[in-house]
C-alpha cells in the first residue's frame, strides 16, 4: 500500500467562522495504481491533494505514505519526502520562465543533491517525447509542451508518486488527451499516478474514479 488515511480532519478559519474542507477520509492507494480524484468546486478535493503531497498537514486523522506516518511530522522532514518521493504537476505548469526545459527538470535532482542531473534531466525529457526541445525556454514552447516538461520534472527524481492537480486545465482537448496518454503509458511501466480533475472525461483514462462531495469521499469506481 502506498497511501493509507484514515479519518482525514481539515478545517480553515474564514473570518469569523471555520470551513470543513475534510470530514473523515478514508483512503487507501495501492502501488502502481492510476486513480482520478473529482468534485466540484470546494469539494476537498485540492485540501486532500495538499495533504496527500505533504503541502499541508490534517488536523486530525492519520496518513501513511510507503508506510511512513506523515501526519504530523514537522516542515523540514516533509519537504524532505516531497523532494525524493513526490512528483507534483500543476495545471499553470509552474516552470521558470528563464531556464530552459532541460534546466527546469534539473532542478529537483539539484536540490536533493543528486549526482549526474544533465543526463537524468535528458532521459526524463526523452520519455515525455521532448528530446527536441530541451534548450528552449517556456516561452518558446507550447501550453502542452510546457505541461510536457512539467511532466519530467516529476518523474526525474523517480518519486514513489505523481499528483496532477488539473493537469489538463489549461489546454485543449486534443493536448490533454496526449497528455493522458503520457500519463497512462508511465504508469504502465508502474508508476502511481493520482490526479486531480473536474473533468470526467480525464477522469475515466483512470482506472480507479473517487468522487468528493463536501468534503466526504461519496462514490468509488473502478478496481
């Protein structure tokens, strides 16, 4: 098992009043799985993604990452665990915007201090049919190449697990059908893919479907 919570409590404080963004979740992910994470708008499903990529902690309840208690370690460890088990891709890409792709996928192995980055950064952008265009800046490059990128910056440190939040939000329906692809294809090698979509047609390139509802994991689907 790669994830396990259980009874996931988060709350947040708007004004005078406290907003409950999760209500009890109970959630296991086996390795190698790819599953969707859908709901609407305040439905918990961006808290849960935090929370499961050690961006946020729960107020109460437990999460296990590859057996390891993440609930309530304190900041320093968890960047620790999202450098070298964690990839994450963000729907506005988040690259930086006067390094070129090949230095953008460079820059997790370099803050982990890792060995051999120029090569790895290369492979990583190998895989995600990018081998064209490692010295152009994101400038240069389209909304879907871009996300291509992204892309191999999370895989490159060979992470445990990739979040998607919204992978697709900002492209066209023809580029976020490539960009599943490529998530499906790296998952098929074994790679554990969760994403997080309001979109039903990403949703069911995954195997397994979770739907949020006001903070509440409502309906399953899939194996």
């Amino acid at each position: 098992m790669i994830i396990q919570t259980q009874s996931l409590v988060k709350t947040y404080r708007l004004g005078d009043s406290r907003v409950l963004a999760l209500d009890g979740i109970d959630l296991q992910v086996e390795e190698g799985e790819i599953v969707a994470i859908s709901g609407s708008s305040g439905s918990g499903k961006s808290t849960l993604m935090h929370i499961l990529g050690c961006l946020d902690r729960p107020d109460s309840g437990t999460y296990l990452l590859a057996g390891e208690d993440v609930s309530t370690l304190f900041p320093n460890r968890l960047a620790e665990i999202r450098n070298h088990k964690i990839g994450f891709v963000f729907q506005n890409f988040n690259l930086l915007p006067r390094l070129s792709a090949l230095e953008n996928v460079e820059l997790p192995l370099l803050y982990a201090g890792a060995a051999e980055t120029k090569g790895r950064a290369e492979e990583a952008l190998r895989m995600v049919g990018l081998e064209d265009r490692m010295h152009h800046e994101p400038a240069q490059l389209s909304g879907g190449q871009r996300q291509r990128v992204a892309i191999a910056r999370a895989i490159v440190t060979n992470p445990a697990i990739v979040l998607a939040d919204e992978p697709t939000g900002n492209i066209d329906t023809k580029t976020g059908e490539e960009i599943m692809a490529i998530f499906e294809r790296l998952n098929s090698g074994g790679r554990t893919f969760i994403i997080v979509t309001h979109d039903p047609e990403i949703a069911n390139h995954c195997k397994r479907q979770i739907h949020i509802r006001d903070g509440k994991i409502v309906e399953q689907k899939g194996t």
